[in-house]
C-alpha cells in the first residue's frame, strides 16, 4: 500500500529554488546549449542505470525527456527565454551537489523533483502548446504522407507554430495579470 505525502513550499521555502535558478540561469549565459542537453542527457541515463528509482524519481523521468525534446525541437523553436529556463532547470537536475545532494538514499533526488514540478507547473501553458504542435504536425504528415509537399509543409507548420507561440504568450499573460505570477522566475 502506497503513503501519500504532500509539501506545502512557504515563499521562504520556495527562496530557496528560486536561488538555486538564479545560480543555474547565471550559468547557462556561459554554457553552450549543445553541452547542457548532452549532460542532461548523460545525467538520465545515469541515473536510469542505478537501479530501481523511487517512484517519485521515476514519475518524473518522462517529464524531463519531453522538455528535452521540446527545446531540441527545430520546427518548435522554442522561444529564448523558454529556453533558458528549461536549460536552467536541466543544469540545476544536473548538478549532483544542489539543495539536497543526489548521492543521498532515497532523498537526494526530492529537490530535484520538486524542481522539475514547480518548472513543469510554471510552463504548463508551453508544455500544452508544444503537444498541441506536435499532434497537429503529426496529423498533418499522417494526412499529406503520399502528397506532401516540403514548401506547403513547412509554411503549414510555421503557421501553427506563431498561432501557438501567440497563445503560450497570452496565456502566460493572463495568468500573471491575475496575479498567477510564476513562483521561481
């Protein structure tokens, strides 16, 4: 039988992360995309390599991989400042001597898993955008496999992709116009 177990983060607490994000913002301004997707990538499959995780780890593996995908994404395009929040999340899940340090049974990945909700939470509009993309792109190929062409294609998908980046943005607008502000940035 499984224990529910819940946190409730004060802003003291939540302080702590958005410091623990200033200090891996800062660090992506000197550090090559290319290089901090590699290590993220790297940093996986580690740890999918050391055995059972615990769930609250495994459960949010595939979140972290579809970020990686999104921001890797050519046809997306993800806009900067996205970005560099998701390469400040990957560099912060990255470095082993964070808030609670990984090397720690059990605990050591909690921080870093509370990391990936709050930036999963934050971006939700992004996430919903982005798989809204990639339907839309998935169905369309599946519609113009036989008959596509790549100039129609790419202006179809282009198309989309603004009409959803408009929407992220509005979204994301709204929400901090009725004081949803973002909590970490």
């Amino acid at each position: 039988m499984g224990m529910r177990f819940s946190l409730d983060l004060s802003d003291r607490d939540l302080r702590f992360f958005r410091e623990a994000l200033a200090r891996a913002r800062h660090a992506v301004r000197d550090a090559e995309e290319s290089e901090i997707i590699e290590a993220i990538g790297d940093v996986l499959s580690e740890i999918k390599g050391e055995g059972p995780l615990p769930d609250f780890v495994s459960r949010r593996i595939p979140q972290l991989e579809s970020m990686i995908r999104m921001l890797q994404d050519e046809e997306w395009r993800l806009p900067a400042e996205e970005r560099e929040r998701l390469l400040a999340t990957f560099i912060y899940f990255g470095d082993p001597e964070d808030i609670l340090p990984d090397h720690i049974p059990v605990v050591g990945y909690l921080d870093d898993v509370i990391m990936i909700e709050l930036v999963v939470r934050e971006l939700r509009h992004v996430r919903d955008a982005y798989d809204d993309f990639c339907d839309f792109r998935e169905n369309y190929d599946k519609s113009n496999k036989s008959r596509i062409d790549s100039a129609v294609r790419r202006d179809r998908i282009d198309r989309k992709r603004q009409q959803l980046h408009q929407r992220m943005k509005r979204r994301l607008k709204t929400d901090k116009n009725r004081k949803k502000s973002p909590v970490l940035w």
